[in-house]
C-alpha cells in the first residue's frame, strides 16, 4: 500500500467546514470526489484537522492510500488535473508519497491558526479580516495571552457538547502581531484545539484588550470552565490554519 500526503489550501466561505456533513458541501467531500474521478475509484481522504464553517486554510496536509503501485509517470500529473477538478475555492500544491504509518491528523504534533483584523475600514479585507472598530490596548492583550499558555483545560473556551474525550490542550502560544498601521493577527500555536477555541479565545482577549475583563477575571473565566463566563465567539472568515508540524517525518517545510 502507498500512502500519499496532499499539501493544500483554501477559502472556507463557501464549505460547511472541513469535514463532510449530512448537508451542506465540504472540503472533504470536494478533494474525495476529485480524486474519485482521477483515479477512477472510491478514495477516502483524511484530514489533519476539522475546520468549522466558513474558516480557511492557508497549510493543510490531507491523505489517502493507494492499495496498488502508482508509477511516478503517472503521480507527476495529479496536481495539476486535481486543480482542474476542484473548485476554484481550493487549490492543491503538492502531492508525496509518505510513509504508511504517517497519519495527516494524529502524527501532527503542533498546529498554528492566525486570526485577522484591521482598524480602518478597507473594502479589499472585509472578506479576509474582522473590522475591529474599537481600540484596545495591545500590550495589555499579548500579557493576557501570556497568561493562557500556563493553563491546560480550555474547557471555557470548547464549543459545548463535543465528541472529545478531554478539553485539554497544550497552549504555547497566544500572541498579538502588528503587520501595519491598521492591521493585526493573533497567533496561536498547540498541540491540538478544541471546536470554537481560536475564535473564543480572541473574543476573549479583545475582550481584554478593551477594559471588559481584567487578568484577573481572565484566570478566573478559564478556571470557571464554563463556555457562558467568556467572551464571543469571533466571525470565522478572519481564522485561517496557518501551520502544520509532524515530528521526524518528511513532510516538507512551506
């Protein structure tokens, strides 16, 4: 059997998220039946995470397996006539052969999502970005950022009633970057998140950043390990996967 990995991205506004869904049309069910038609068979794909409604990627690893040898002649035009299948919303970058026991989603050891917002009204990033129309004090923010990589139960930033058997994560990092005058992108890295955490998290520090909530009332919001105690959840066309990481593997670097 050959596994293949898939390296590519996309604009989530017009999916029902990653993962196929009973209604609605998917990353997932699109690149399952692109590849179909490519390899003229059933192909499952499985992914490195699970992308709600509307988000997007900018790095997202994919794979399926192949039971019989595919000869390189053959694998050499997969991009191409996969992007020709897909739609325009998705592009592929890459194809590679990995080892089988590589796994897209459970041998990823680190996942980054950037979160995006400007301060000036800009009808070229209303698609790409949240309008943050209020000010907020950015220092005060990448302090309370600080603070949540000491924690480990993120149970107050989960979407409520999930299928996860813990709420526990390993945070290192929760920053805010300033890429221009009136533009900004939080930065989150983890071994793993849980459903709404990103967009709950930056709601949260806003939050912050604007006087609603204290460093104080942050540590006691996520001790509560309530979902109700904190901020908003975030519009997800900001939310974009920005970075995969496998250990000791030959994923390439992008």
């Amino acid at each position: 059997m050959q596994r293949f990995f898939i390296y590519l991205s996309y604009n989530g506004r017009p999916y029902c998220g990653w993962q196929k869904q009973p209604s609605g049309r998917s990353v997932q069910s699109c690149l399952e039946e692109a590849l179909s038609v490519l390899l003229k068979r059933p192909v499952s794909v499985v992914g490195c995470g699970r992308t709600d409604t509307g988000v997007n990627a900018s790095a997202f690893f994919a794979h399926f397996d192949c039971e019989e040898e595919v000869p390189e002649a053959l694998r050499s035009s997969w991009v191409y006539k996969l992007n020709a299948l897909l739609d325009k919303a998705i592009a592929i970058h890459s194809i590679f052969e990995v080892d089988s026991h590589l796994h897209a989603r459970f041998s990823a050891t680190r996942r980054t999502y950037h979160y995006y917002l400007h301060t000036a009204k800009d009808p070229f990033l209303e698609d790409s970005s949240y309008y943050c129309r209020f000010p907020f004090d950015a220092g005060l923010i990448r302090e309370a950022g600080q603070s949540l990589c000491g924690y480990r139960d993120f149970t107050s930033f989960s979407k409520l009633h999930t299928q996860v058997k813990t709420n526990f994560c390993r945070l290192e990092r929760a920053d805010l970057e300033r890429l221009d005058v009136n533009r900004w992108r939080f930065v989150f890295t983890a071994d793993r998140f849980l459903r709404n955490m990103v967009r709950a998290m930056v709601g949260t520090l806003l939050g912050v950043g604007k006087g609603r909530y204290s460093l104080e009332e942050l540590k006691e919001i996520l001790e509560a390990r309530d979902r109700c105690r904190a901020g908003t959840s975030m519009p997800a066309h900001a939310l974009y996967l920005a970075e995969v990481k496998y250990f000791d593997t030959p994923v390439p670097e992008f």
